[in-house]
C-alpha cells in the first residue's frame, strides 16, 4: 500500500517538487517499505523518535524535522539532520548554530512564517523574517543556512482561504532570494504547489492515518 501511494503521489509532482514522505509515530517497517519504493527524505516532528530511526535505518536516509522546536533538544540531531523546517524563534536558530559548529557542519532551516488565521499555529510575522534575514547577527551565524520558509495553513476545507495563505506565503518567499518553500500537506499539497510549493510534506496520504493512542 505504502509504496503503491508513493508511486501515486509521485506521478502527480512536477518536478521541481521535493516530497518529504512524513513519518511520525509510524513504525520503522513502514519506512522501510517506502525506502524500497525509493524514497529517501523522511520528517518527523520528535527529535527523540527521529533519533531512533535514524540510528535503526541506512545512512542515506535525509532527515527533515518539521516539527515545533524546543532548544534544549536540538543538540541530539545536530549531528546528522539535513533540514529543520519549523525554526520559528531567534534563539533557536542560535542554538542551532552553536551546536552544528560542534560537528563542524552547516546545518539548513526553513524559517517558519505564520500564515494560519489560527491561534495555535507557530511562526514567525513577515516583518520578523525580514530582520532576521537583513541582520547582521543572523549573517554571524555561520553553521546554518537559511534557505527557505515553510508555513502551515489553515485546516479548513475553504480552497479560497488556502489559496490565500499559500499565495501571500509565496509573494512574500519570491521578494527574497531563497530556495525552498515547504508548504503543503496530504488535504492541501495539490493547492500549494500550484500557489508556488517547492516541497510538500505528506503523512497519512503515504502511510495511513496516524494512531496517536498508543
Ligand atoms: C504531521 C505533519 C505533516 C503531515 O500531515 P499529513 O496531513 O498526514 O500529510 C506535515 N507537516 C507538519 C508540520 C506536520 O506536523
């Protein structure tokens, strides 16, 4: 099934679109199946759980973090995570930095932008990622790369609010000279990539609803 939806999602991207095959709280078979079927970027959204796969599965895995940050755990990934999508707070990409320097690498995020009408969602305002991209104490922060945004929008079925929120999202992302936009999940990617995605993250569309009751 998991590689039959792979295939079926693919078929359908165009291809400047990167999927990002969301794995949390599925097991490590579940991966392993879609590794097989030739995927190679998997998000997750608990530095803990996706310690634990990526110390389970092979080494060519990417591994992207999507999930809400908190800065005292960034320490336990920085040695092996390819992209942190959901970095929505000054300090954490300090953090980030001081902790990619310690494994001598260079560690790419997304900032997250909040285009959500809702209460819960994270995220920095446009204004906050236009200083944070101009300043010159972001420019000191030489072991990450800021190369992109990724936003959430509204769950709601209304296509004209999402259309929207992607699109304000992707006049705001084209004014800058970036290179990722992470935006889109299983009940919107379609909206998203044609309001100008460049990377989806797709969950239960690939592996099946999620079973939080475990
Ligand atoms: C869980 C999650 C997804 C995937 O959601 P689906 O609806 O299962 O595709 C995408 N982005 C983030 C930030 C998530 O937490």
């Amino acid at each position: 099934m998991i590689s039959k939806n792979l295939q079926h999602i693919k078929s359908t991207l165009p291809e400047h679109v990167t999927l990002v095959a969301v794995s949390k709280t599925k097991p490590i078979s579940d991966i392993k199946e879609a590794y097989s079927a030739g995927q190679r970027i998997f998000g997750e959204n608990k530095i803990q759980e996706m310690v634990d796969k990526y110390d389970a599965l092979p080494k060519d895995i990417e591994w992207h973090m999507i999930g809400h940050l908190q800065s005292n755990k960034v320490k336990y990934m920085a040695h092996f995570v390819n992209l942190i999508h959901g970095v929505d707070k000054f300090k954490t990409l300090k953090e980030i930095n001081k902790q990619a320097k310690k494994h001598n690498r260079v560690i790419n995020c997304l900032l997250q932008a909040k285009i959500a009408k809702e209460e819960t969602k994270f995220g920095f305002t446009f204004n906050e990622i236009e200083n944070i991209l101009t300043s010159k104490e972001t420019a000191e922060l030489q072991n990450i790369n800021i190369i992109g945004l990724m936003g959430m929008a509204t769950f709601t079925d209304n296509e004209e609010q999402l259309k929207d929120e992607f699109l304000s999202l992707k006049t705001f992302f084209d004014l800058h000279k970036l290179q990722t936009l992470s935006m889109g999940m299983s009940g919107d990617y379609k909206l998203a990539i044609e309001n100008g995605s460049t990377m989806i993250r797709v969950g239960s569309s690939i592996f099946g609803h999620r079973n939080y009751n475990q």
